[in-house]
C-alpha cells in the first residue's frame, strides 16, 4: 500500500495582503488529499480522499494531474475550505464526462453519480452557516452525508468500480462490539455514488478506509467544526466488506485537522491522535495567539503530547498567515518564509518526529 498527502494552498483565510509585500509564497486557500494505490500495480487504480476544498485546489489538482476525489470531507464550513466546492462539482462531472464520452449532463448524472460531501451534521446542515446552506443547488452534483456521531469509526466501502467509473461508495457507522470492525451495519449514514480513478481499471477494494471526527472550538460561525482520523490498515486492500481479518491488520493514521483554538482534553487525549503517520495541523500564526486559530507556538505542545518518540511521525504545518505576528507586535511585518524557517528550525521535536511547513502542491509520501 503506497499512501500520499498532497497539501493544497495551504494559506490563511485570507490569504495575502493585497498591496503589501509579495515576499511571502503565494497560498492559497485550504484543502489536503490523501492518496492510496497498491504498490507497484501498474494499472494507476488510486483512492482519492479529499479534505476541504479551498480554492484553487480544482486549478492545482489538474495541473499536478490527479484524478477526481471518491469522496469530500468537509472539516468546517468557512469560506476558505469550501471556496472551490462548485468548481469542484461541476469540474468533476464534466472531467467524467469528457473521459467516457458522454455529451448530456443528465445523463451523466445518472451514470456517474455525485460527489459524496462528508462533515459533521451541523457543518453540512446548519440552517445559517452549514455548508449546504451556501452551496444547496449543487445537489445531484454532490450529496449530503452528515455524520452525527462524533468519536465514532465509520467505514467507507467501495463496491464496484468496474465499467464506466461510477464505484459507489457506502458510509457505515462500525461495530463497537466489535473493536471498531465493521461486521454488521449498525447504522448507516447514507449511500453515495462518487467516481474512481480510471476507467477500466479496477478499483473496488481499494477503499475500505475508516474514518472518526473530534469536535474542536474553533468560532462561532464555524458550526460543527472538526478534526479527522483516518484509518488504513495495511493488507486488507482489495478485501470485500470488512470483517475479523480486519482485528489484527496494522493501522496507519492520518490526522488532519481544520481550524481550531482549542479542544477539550477527552479529545486531546484521545488514543487516536498518538503517533499518526502523518498529522496535517492548523498553525496560523508563529507567536500571536488569536481567538480563532492555534498559532505554531501552542502547537509545540499538542505535537509534543501526540508522538511518543518511538514512531516516524510527519507533521506538516497548515493554513500558514502570520497576520496576527503582525497584528500583536511580534514582527514588523507579516512573516515570510525564513521567519517561519526559523522558528520551525528553533523547535526539537522528538526523535522520529519531522516537521515542516506545508507547502502549496506539496506531496508527501507516508507509506
Ligand atoms: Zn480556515
Ligand atoms: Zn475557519
């Protein structure tokens, strides 16, 4: 199994000053994918996992040649994480289309299904702020799945996605009787039908992922705010519904968060955030500690208290502003890239523990 964390835009909300210095790299705003394919199986099947979709993430994907997400997850409904949602849409079903040769959107539609849009139930459904509030006429182009249960593994399973492309993708809440395996539905949260890779190619399989959302403080307009573990386990690609084989498989983690200040300490000290393989976190400031966000300086202890030293842990910083380093007096501009080199270079992590500042198309590789 070969997984990848690409990091989109990577910026703050509001990205650059307009007018001011243009040292700064250009970010954009937010988004990350995680992308899983068999090692060395040349038939190019990869899973796309997306989080956020901060523009102009549908302009980078396409440029770095990736292929359409099976499935969105959504960390909060704030306009730099859902800014290039209708791009992503309608970029997608016509990118099927195009591919398979079929001329009539309806009739797209219909063979290819929608996007599968994923966050907690207040960030999708929220009467004032949830995503669906902003973006509900691209319904049929996407679908609705709100999560309700948070700290709950739920499982995405792919079933079919021989012929033109349109696998569908089913979200299971799991088992607890049974460690988190999924043997039998105990709830399920809704179907979606949502693309794969390559035509012809066979990728059924190559979900099942699982997945849980963390509840985190982030602002008051930001309903249902988030942070996701994924889970993969190593040897059970390719399987059918999971099952007990599942138990004694190994796990990689994958944590991303969105924007958060703080969290409550059942959820800073959940067993799932030790030692992921890779963590994707919001830092966007180096000293300043603002109402909305965790700045890099706060962050040293989350990253400290998540790794143990014993595991190889990559931890890529996300969402990078600094207008608050400004803004508070720490730096007489915004900060550019040396200054945050510099303070990343100023912080010794544990062994085994590499951190380093998410760059715009950057692609990690994790496993
Ligand atoms: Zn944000
Ligand atoms: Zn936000």
């Amino acid at each position: 199994m070969k997984i990848e964390v690409w990091t989109w835009g990577t910026g703050g909300p509001f990205g650059r000053e307009l007018g001011a210095s243009s040292s700064r790299r250009r970010r954009g705003h937010t988004a990350t994918s995680i992308l899983i394919s068999e090692e060395g199986d040349g038939s190019g099947a990869t899973a796309h996992c997306m989080i956020d979709a901060g523009a102009p993430a549908v302009e980078s994907m396409i440029e770095k040649g990736i292929s359409s997400p099976d499935i969105l997850f959504l960390t909060h409904p704030h306009f730099d994480h859902i800014s290039d949602l209708d791009r992503l849409a309608n970029s997608r079903m016509r990118g099927l289309m195009v591919r398979e040769g079929v001329r009539d959107i309806e009739e797209a539609k219909g063979l290819f299904g929608p996007l599968a849009v994923v966050g907690a139930g207040d960030c999708i459904n929220h009467p004032a702020d949830g995503v669906r509030a902003r973006f509900g006429y691209l319904e049929g182009l996407v679908s609705w799945k709100p999560i309700s249960a948070y700290d709950t593994w739920h499982s995405v399973h792919q079933e079919d996605a021989a012929g033109r492309g349109n696998g569908s993708v089913e979200i299971y809440r799991a088992s607890e009787e049974r460690g988190g395996c999924i043997t039998e539905i105990t709830g399920e949260v809704g179907r979606a039908f949502s693309s794969v890779a390559q035509s012809g190619s066979r990728t059924d399989g190559l979900l099942p992922l699982e997945f849980k959302l963390l509840p985190v403080s982030h602002s008051k307009h930001a309903p249902g705010s988030s942070i996701f573990v994924f889970r993969f386990r190593e040897g059970v690609i390719g399987q059918g519904m999971p099952g007990e084989e599942w138990e004694d498989a190994p796990t990689i983690n994958v944590v991303i968060s969105g924007d958060f200040k703080s969290m409550e300490d059942w959820v800073v000290d959940s067993h799932d955030l030790l030692d992921p393989a890779c963590l994707v976190l919001d830092t966007n400031t180096i000293i300043a500690c603002g109402k909305y966000h965790a700045s890099f300086q706060e962050n040293k202890s989350l990253i400290d208290r998540w790794t143990t030293g014993d595991e190889e842990v990559l931890v890529l910083l996300n969402h990078i502003s600094g207008f608050g380093d400004y803004v508070e007096g720490f730096y007489d501009g915004v900060p550019d890239d040396r200054d945050w080199q510099e303070a990343v270079d100023g912080y010794a992590p544990k062994p085994k523990v590499t951190v380093r500042i998410a760059e715009d198309g950057g692609c990690y590789r994790i496993k």
